[in-house]
C-alpha cells in the first residue's frame, strides 16, 4: 500500500501519514515554520528536485495545511504560509526534533535544543493535556472510539435529560 492511499484507513495517525507521511513533507513543514515562504527558498535548503517540491506543495495545500498567496503581480509568484491546521502541526515536529536530538546524536557532538524567545530559558518539550496539564505518556492513557457527536438541531430536538444519554 503507497503512503497516500492511507487516506481511507481507520486509525488517525494512518491518515495524518497520508498527509505529512514523507521526509520532504515534513522538511518543508519544518522550513516554513522557520519562516520560508517561497518555492526558491523551499528548493535550496531542501535540495529536493522541482517536481517533487511542486506534488508536497501542492498535496500540503489541498490538504488545508498551507495556502499560497500571491506576493507578486509580474511574472506571477506566489508563497506558502501555514493556515491554523498547518500550525498545529508545531507540537509534532517540535517532538520529532527533540525526540532525534537526543537519540540520534550528531557526530561532532552539537545537538539541536528548544528555548523561549522571551526569557532564552530552556524547553523541555513534553505532551500534555490542554485541559488538565498532565503530561501525557503511553504509561497512563488509553485510546478509545467515540461515537460521533450529534449535530445541533439533533440535540435542540430531543428532550433535555436525553442529550447526554446518545
């Protein structure tokens, strides 16, 4: 099975491989987040071939992950931002990079670290619930299939004590 036919696959990280599922896919996710923009810029850090850049951009783009926006007029050029969807993509690759920091370690010893820029001061990036700010590890968490929540006119139609119960 190729990587992009794992769009129809049950299991989420599944369908999030058939987005971000490749190293070029994720080397632009990372150099955008750096603040590369444009087609020229992608194609000299990464020195991956046109042809493959163009199906990542455009694959990225359809999947709601970056937008290209017209910068200028003559000739026509555009550049790639991250939309909200693509943004929210930081906390894995900030992960992946610490994960492969530590693990795969350069030869001459120098090693890629996160800090704040406000303060300078250190981050060890961890998961955590948004909610409770527990960190989260495969230890104390479980998964689960929820059932689809009921649109809104289904719950304003049904008696108060049964909207929980569904």
């Amino acid at each position: 099975m190729k990587w992009t036919e794992l769009c129809d696959e049950t299991c989420p990280v599944a369908r999030s491989l058939s987005v971000v599922g490749d190293r070029w896919t994720l080397l632009i996710l990372r150099d955008a987040f750096r603040g590369v923009r444009r087609f020229e810029q992608f194609q000299t850090n990464l020195g991956v071939t046109r042809h493959v850049l163009v199906e990542r951009l455009r694959r990225l783009e359809a999947a709601g992950v970056l937008r290209r926006e017209v910068y200028q007029e003559r000739p026509l050029r555009h550049e790639y931002r991250l939309t909200e969807r693509g943004k929210e993509l930081s906390p894995v690759l900030v992960l992946l990079g610490d994960w492969g920091g530590r693990h795969l370690p350069r030869e001459d010893g120098t090693r890629l670290t996160y800090a704040f820029r406000d303060t300078g001061e250190a981050i060890a990036p961890a998961l955590a619930d948004a909610r409770t700010g527990r960190l989260v590890d495969p230890r104390n968490m479980t998964a689960r299939i929820e059932p689809p929540e009921a649109p809104p006119e289904t719950l304003a139609a049904m008696p108060a004590g049964d909207a929980g119960s569904a």
